[in-house]
C-alpha cells in the first residue's frame, strides 16, 4: 500500500463502480423491486463508510506490523464483504 490517500481514492472508486453496477442493473431490469437494489445500495455506502472510518485510525501506529495488518483487514473486508454483494441482485 502507497498511501492512505491512495487507498481513500481505491475505496471511492469501488463503491462508484459497484453502485453503478447496481443502478445499471436497475435501469435494464425495472420489473425487479427498487427497494431490494436500494438496499445493497445503502449497504455499499456503509460500507464506505466504515472503511473510510478505518483507514483514518490505524490500530498500533507505532508498530509497523500492526498498521500493515491493520490496511490489510480493510482490503480483505472490501474484496470479501463489500464485492460479494453484487450477488444479492436479484435473478431474472
């Protein structure tokens, strides 16, 4: 990992895209409930939300070792909790 501001930008630009998967989804499939996009939506967001939360405060800033486990849970959480819910859309 480069930098905390290089890892910010990395979760924006995931959330941006998973929303616009969703909103894509949304558009070419309307006869699937709004409500059940919007919630992976809203579920996305906070995600964001708590990673933004945690890049900002690093367990053990003096220990190196710490902080890079630390940098690594976040990314571990955002390729298995944050991706998957791609899979909640709705099948046709």
């Amino acid at each position: 990992m480069a930098s905390r501001r290089d890892l910010k930008k990395d979760i924006h630009y995931i959330t941006f895209e998973l929303i616009s998967e969703c909103l894509v989804y949304q558009h070419f499939h309307p006869e699937v409930d709004d409500n059940k996009i919007n919630n992976i939506i809203e579920e996305i967001i906070a995600h964001r939300n708590d990673y933004l939360a945690r890049v900002n405060r690093p367990d053990g800033k003096d220990n190196p070792g710490l902080v890079k486990k630390h940098y690594r849970a976040i990314i571990d959480d955002i390729k298995n909790k944050t991706i998957p819910l791609l899979d909640q859309l709705p099948e046709k």
